[in-house]
C-alpha cells in the first residue's frame, strides 16, 4: 500500500468510528461496533480492521504488525505511530500529524 492510499483510506474510516484528539495530542479512535465495539484503536489499527486484515493493539507492537499487515515501510509505520501517540512534535511527526488530522477532518 502506498503512503497517499493509506490517507485515503484513512480518510474512509472517519464514519465507522469516533475520532478524538486528547488533550495530550494524540489522535485515537473509539470503536463504534463489530469486534472493535469500545476498543481504542490508533490509524493504523483502524485502518487494518477497516480493510479486513485483523485486530491489533493500540500499542507499537500491534501498529507495527498491523502496518506489515497493510503494506506500509516500517519507517512510515514508526513515523505514524509516533504522530498519533504525540512521542515527538518535532518535523516529520508534525507533518504527519497535520495529514491525519486533514484526512479525518478533526
């Protein structure tokens, strides 16, 4: 999967779940239903459930292997993680940050 098929696709989750930004920064999601109901899932996870390729942890172990999952380098799935999370707010994971949120509308 590519970098600007991840974002649209993303960009397709925004009514399947409840998209928040926490105080802290970081973007989660809440699951609406299915096996997902009530769990927080961070974009990657999201999208990998969206897409049928499983459930996975909110943590970076799970956003690793859901990302090997879809397609994506580990270096845009580190680099994903840490915007969502809010681990850096310095260059690449602000740009990031701002697609995500841009893709989400948030």
């Amino acid at each position: 999967m590519e970098i600007c098929e991840f974002y649209s696709n993303l960009a397709q989750t925004s009514s399947t779940y409840g998209w928040t930004v926490s105080p802290s920064q970081s973007v989660m999601a809440m699951g609406k239903r299915g096996k997902v109901k009530g769990m927080t899932l961070n974009p990657v996870t999201a999208v990998a459930y969206k897409l049928g390729k499983g459930v996975f942890a909110s943590t970076k172990r799970g956003t690793t292997q859901a990302g090997k999952a879809l397609g994506l380098t580990k270096t845009f799935t580190e680099n994903l993680y840490q915007a969502t999370t809010n681990k850096s707010n310095r260059g690449h994971s602000q740009v990031v940050r701002g697609k995500i949120r841009s893709a989400l509308e948030i």
